[in-house]
C-alpha cells in the first residue's frame, strides 16, 4: 500500500513588516537584512491569529469532508498550553469527529517532519484512514536582538493518505546532538540564542545526515534565506545553482522564520514554480530543529502532482497582505506578547478564524 502525502498548504497571516521598515527603524544598513540575511520581509501576526488560527487557516482548504480525518498531528514550539494539546482547539474549528486522536508534538522546527512520518506510519497501520498533519508558529525574538530580522508566522497542513495524490516519502538519516544552540526554558518568552553557534549545528547535522543524489531541487529548513545558500555551499555534491536556490528560497525571503513550516515553504517554493514537469522527480529535505535533531529525507513527486498544485492559491497567499509600519508591528507584537500570558482577554478584533477571548485561562475561537 502506498501512503504519503495527498494535498499540502500554507497559510501566513495578512500583515508583515518590510525589512527596509526595520533597518530604518534600528539603524541598520538594509543590504545587511536584504544580502546578509537574504529577506525581503516578515510575516505578523494580526491581533486575532494565534497558532490555532493560522492552523485551522492552513487546515481548512484541504480538508473536503471533516469525516474523513482520524488523527491530528500537531507541531508547534509555540505551544499555547503546557498540557492541552492546541489540536483540541483547532478538531473544535474544523468541526472534525469525536473518534479523533490530537496530539501535540515539540521538538523545535523538527517536529513537523517528525510528525509526518508518523502520520505515515500510522495510516500504513489503519487502512483507510487519513491524518492531519499540521504545524503552527511564532517566531519571535524581541524587538532589538539579532534574531529579530529572522522572526516570521504561520502554518503548513498536510493530508496523509494512501494513494497520495501529491508525494510519497522516504525516511533519512538522522542525527541527534544535545547542543545549547537555540532554547526556550518554560519561563521565558524568547529563545536563548548563540546564533553563530546555531549555524554551525545546522550545518553539521547536515554534512552528517546528507545523502547525495539526483534531485532537481534540495529544499533546506530556512531560519532566514540566506541559510539555504550557507548549506548549499556546505554541500560536497548535489549543489545547486543560483537559479534553483531562487526557486527553494522564494517564499520564505517573503515570511521569514515559521519554525516548524520552514522547510515546506522551500517545497511550496518549488510547487509554484513547477505547476507541472515534477513528476516522477525526488527532491531532498532538509529538516533541521535547534537542541538539536537534523534529518534528510526524500519525497518523490507523483505523476498526477499537477492536479493537487493550486498555485493561484499559494500566490495570493503572498499577494494579498499588508505591510505594517514599525509602530504597527510594534503594537502588533506587544499585543501577542501580553495576550499570551492573559488569562482574561477580549478580543479587538475578529475575522476568518479568530481567538476571540480567553476565559480562566481556555481559549474561545471563533470558526469563520
Ligand atoms: P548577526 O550577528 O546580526 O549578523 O546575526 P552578522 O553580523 O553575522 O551578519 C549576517 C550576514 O550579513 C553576514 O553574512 C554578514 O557578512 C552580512 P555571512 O558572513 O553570514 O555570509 N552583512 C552584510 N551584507 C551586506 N551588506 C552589509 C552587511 N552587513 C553584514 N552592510 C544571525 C545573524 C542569523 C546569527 C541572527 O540573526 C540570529 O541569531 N538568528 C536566529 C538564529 C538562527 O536563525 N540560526 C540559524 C540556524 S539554527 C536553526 O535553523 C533553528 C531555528 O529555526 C530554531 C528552531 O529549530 O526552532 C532558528
């Protein structure tokens, strides 16, 4: 039987931070944030979005029939709950089944990958049965720290299924090292970063998981779209040229960090630019998750991957945002900061899925 993945999304919030925005506003050289770094910009979340919301987003048009879906694997290192699983809330939004299974799953920006390959696992082992597999971030720093150029929001949804209509997969290699790179103790809103050190441990999971072949493209996990030309670089066969890595850094350069999501922004990346002409092709993964787990894996596009590409879709993700100004995401931020350590709030606003309120700490969602 095969299982992979039948359809993929992305959502980002509507409102992002031009990087010109932000290097005026820190004084910095802006060819630092837009060559340096190699962003464009950065996805906010709005004032009703939390990772709920940005999940049921990415979710919702993938999803023909709630009845279908028997497990929801949920990734996020932005956890809204140290014990509800913020999948409880988001199988209430897509008005899923009672029989469903949700579970939570952490372990940085890896757990989606990880995720995936449990959903797999788990559908080879329930004939007939489809999950959900979602990851949901924010990626946040703090105003004036060096990772504030590399911050980002939103979410990335896969079906599993068998007769995949989009991709199958194949595990990798992996490689564990417990290593003080990028961290968040449970009391702290940011991460403890030792950012240089942080590049050197990607970089090093991938020189040991990496396996050489004949991929059109290698999509790299991307913290910031300067990192895919770094691991490129780093790589001793399968390099790319500049014209892929355009292709694999095109979305991300638009949103920035979304944690877990980042890897598959590379691949929606490269789905846009290859409506069809894919099929049969492998491309390598690159998973990479601070603390830390690297992984390299394969997925091979189907032959009817064309059917399951919206790329209108993907675009007007990108098309149809606003740009903040530094006040705005200023506001923005603090607003996200303060609400998550609410336990009483009320929301300013509501549209699509919104977090309207927050009741004793539980969370009230509003479905669109
Ligand atoms: P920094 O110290 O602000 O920047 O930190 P820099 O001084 O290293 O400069 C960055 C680049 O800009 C350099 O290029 C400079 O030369 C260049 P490079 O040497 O790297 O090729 N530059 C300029 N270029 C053109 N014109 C100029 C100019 N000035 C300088 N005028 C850093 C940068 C990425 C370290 C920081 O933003 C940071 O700490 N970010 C967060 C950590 C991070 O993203 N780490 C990546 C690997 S770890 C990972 O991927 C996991 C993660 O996603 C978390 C998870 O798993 O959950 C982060």
């Amino acid at each position: 039987m095969t299982v992979g993945i039948d359809r993929i999304n992305y959502y980002v919030p509507k409102t992002y931070l031009d990087l010109e925005t932000l290097a005026a506003a820190r004084n910095v050289d802006v060819a630092k944030y837009k060559r340096g770094i190699g962003q464009e910009k950065m996805s906010i979340p709005d004032l009703h979005e939390d990772i709920v919301t940005m999940a049921a987003e990415a979710s919702a048009p993938i999803i023909d029939n709630p009845d279908q879906i028997d497990m929801v694997f949920f990734a996020t290192e932005s956890g809204v709950d140290f014990s509800k699983a913020a999948g409880i809330y988001l199988h209430k939004l897509l008005n899923l089944k009672p029989t469903v299974k949700v579970i939570e799953l952490k372990q940085a920006c890896y757990a989606l990958t990880s995720a995936l390959h449990l959903a797999i696992d788990y559908v080879k082992n329930h004939p007939g049965q489809k999950a959900l597999v979602v990851s949901s971030d924010v990626a946040w720093y703090g105003f004036n720290t060096p990772g504030e150029v590399t911050q980002g929001a939103g979410a990335i949804a896969m079906m599993i299924s068998e007769n995949p209509r989009l991709a199958t997969v194949t595990p990798g290699v992996t490689y564990t090292s417990d290593v003080p790179d990028f961290y968040r103790p449970n009391t702290m809103d940011v991460p403890v970063v030792d950012g240089k050190f942080s590049i050197d441990c990607y970089l090093e999971a991938l020189k040991e998981t990496f396996q050489a072949g004949d991929y059109p493209y290698v999509c790299f996990h991307m913290p910031f779209a300067k990192m895919a030309d770094k691991a490129n670089a780093s790589l001793t066969s399968s390099k790319m040229d500049e014209d892929q890595l355009a292709v694999i850094k095109s979305v991300s350069k638009e949103i920035g960090n979304i944690y877990n999501g980042s890897l598959y922004l590379a691949l929606i990346g490269v789905l846009i630019h290859h409506p069809q002409g894919l099929e049969g092709k492998t491309i390598g993964m690159f998973s990479y998750g601070s603390g830390s787990i690297g992984e390299f894996y394969t997925l091979t596009l189907t032959p009817r991957y064309a059917s399951v590409n919206p790329v209108d879709r993907y675009l007007k993700g990108l098309s149809e945002r606003k740009s903040l100004s530094i006040e705005a995401y200023e506001k923005a931020m603090n607003h996200y900061v303060k609400r998550e350590h609410s336990l009483d709030y009320q929301a300013p606003l509501s549209q699509g899925f919104a977090l309207v309120a927050i009741e004793k700490g539980h969370r009230i969602y509003k479905a669109k």
